[in-house]
C-alpha cells in the first residue's frame, strides 16, 4: 500500500512540474510587451510563429525542387550517353557521306564536338529534309537538329544556336543561261522551292516576275529542262542535287547580291544547356578555322 502511494505522489509532482513549466512560458509571454497584444492569450504567438516557419520551410522546399527539375529537364538527352542528332545529309560542304559510311562536312563535326564537350556518344538520325529533322525533335526522337535549316523558318518553340554559316540562293537555268538576278526579269515564269521562298521575296525585282511554288526539286528540274519556267530559284543544295542529275542540260550560279540563309542547330524546348555548349563549341571551331 505504501508503494501505491509512492507511484501516485510521483505522477503527481510530474504532472505539476510540466503545468508549471508550461503556465511559466505564458506567464513570461504575457508580461513581455507583446502579451497585450493577444488579449490574454499569448499561446496565439506560438501559433502563429508555427505556422510562418512552416510557410518558409515549404517555399524553400519549392524552390530549391523547382531549380533542380529545370536542371535536369534542360540537360535531358533521348538515350542515356547518346547525344541523338537528327542530321539532313546532302551531298555539300555541310553534310555529306564518306566512302566508310561516316560523315564529313561543318555539321558533323560540330555535333561530334558537342557531344565530345558532354563526354557523350554521338548518336546519327539521318532526316529526308529539315521539315523532317523537326519533326524527330518535335516527337522526343532528338536531342539536336541540322541540316542546313535557316533562321527564316519559325522556330520560336525551340532554342537555336548562334549561325554556324550561311548561303545564298542559286539560279538553276538551262545550260548556257547565266541568268543571276531578276532584275530586267519583269514577267518571266519562276519556279521557287518553297523552303526559300520566303528569303527569296527580298529579291530585287521579285515584285515584277511570276512565282511557282514547288515542293519537288526533281520537279522544278524537269519543268525548267522542259521549259516549262524560265528558270528556278533554290537553295545550294537543291541546285547542287539538279545540276549533277542533269549535267547536260542545267546549270546554275549564285544570285548576284542577294539575301543569304542563315544556318542554325536546333535544340528541343527554351533554354536548352546543349544550345549554349554548342555554341562554345561552334566559337572554338571559328577560331581555328580563322587561325589556318
């Protein structure tokens, strides 16, 4: 029985030992100057404390989350180790095929710089056309897309590189015409590729001649040989591709002070990390060049 009584007269003493600690810290909160400020109630404080501590830890936790998700999106690659390059390959001083099965040309080797730059591996999608090379980016299939594709496109919802080079547009005519401007062109029929035909507006004299927009390069080769149009305007590469499929009948020349395409890598979304490498890559590329 003493026992019990020993038991109880414990419990008790701790249960008043924590009411007096807890009735001490209110009674020191209400005498200090800001315990008139909670009518009596200065417990209110220690929520309200509680709860801004609660409010900055969740901001802090957003934030620094926020930062690290942008990070790794802005960095992400299609395949782990593999930077994937969606590549139109012609057959010019761009892009071109070696006899191994390689490429040679400015575009693989800056890709191939970028993906030493990142301790990656290169990783080649050929692509029928710059159209198509978009569309690999636009279906996730691509970290980056060349392919001799200009700035007069829309490309607003990817990030592009700094210009890595340029052209301009070429007269593709029957053999012996050396037409290089349209200018004194007034009337005369021209076939325009549709992946210039925008650059090609600022022609001089395009105002007095009558387009024909075509999507086929061997269609436009064909109308021109026939006589269809008085001659075409493209790009280097198109009048590249006429001329050697029709060695005895076309020819073509560059358009004399014309505007000139200007050539960009193309990287999926904004703010893509590869675009601002790339173009470090691209400036000590330049610089070696110049430096030969």
């Amino acid at each position: 029985m003493a026992e019990d009584n020993k038991v109880t007269t414990e419990v008790k003493e701790s249960k008043d030992t924590g009411e007096i600690k807890k009735k001490g810290l209110l009674d020191g909160l209400n005498n200090s100057p800001i315990g008139g400020l909670f009518g009596g109630r200065p417990w209110i404080l220690l929520i309200v404390v509680a709860f801004v501590v609660l409010i900055l830890l969740l901001v802090i936790v957003t934030s620094l989350a926020g930062r690290n998700s942008a990070g790794t999106g802005n960095a992400q690659l299609v395949a782990d180790g593999n930077l994937t390059v969606a590549l139109v390959v012609g057959d010019d001083r761009f892009c071109a095929r070696t006899g191994n099965g390689g490429y040679t040309g400015m575009e693989p080797v800056l890709a191939q710089g970028l993906a030493d730059t990142e301790g990656i591996t290169l990783r080649v999608i050929e692509a029928d056309s710059a159209e198509a090379a978009l569309a690999l980016l636009d279906s996730g299939e691509a970290d980056m897309a060349m392919g001799r594709i200009g700035t007069d496109r829309d490309l607003s919802r990817y990030t592009i590189s700094e210009s890595y080079g340029n052209s301009g547009l070429f007269f593709v005519t029957t053999l012996h015409d050396y037409t290089d401007a349209l200018d004194l062109m007034a009337g005369y029929s021209v076939g325009i590729m549709d992946n210039v035909s925008d650059v090609a507006k600022n022609l001089s004299g395009y105002l007095y001649v009558s387009p024909h927009d075509y999507n086929s390069v061997v269609t436009l080769g064909e109308d021109i040989k026939a006589r269809k149009i008085s001659f075409g305007l493209c790009n280097e590469r198109d009048a590249l591709t006429l001329i050697k499929s029709y060695p005895n009948d076309l020819q073509a020349q560059s358009a004399a002070d014309g505007p000139k395409e200007q050539y960009v890598a193309v990287f999926r979304g904004r703010g893509s990390v590869h675009a601002t490498l790339f173009d470090a890559v691209l400036s000590t590329y330049m610089d070696e060049k110049a430096g030969k």
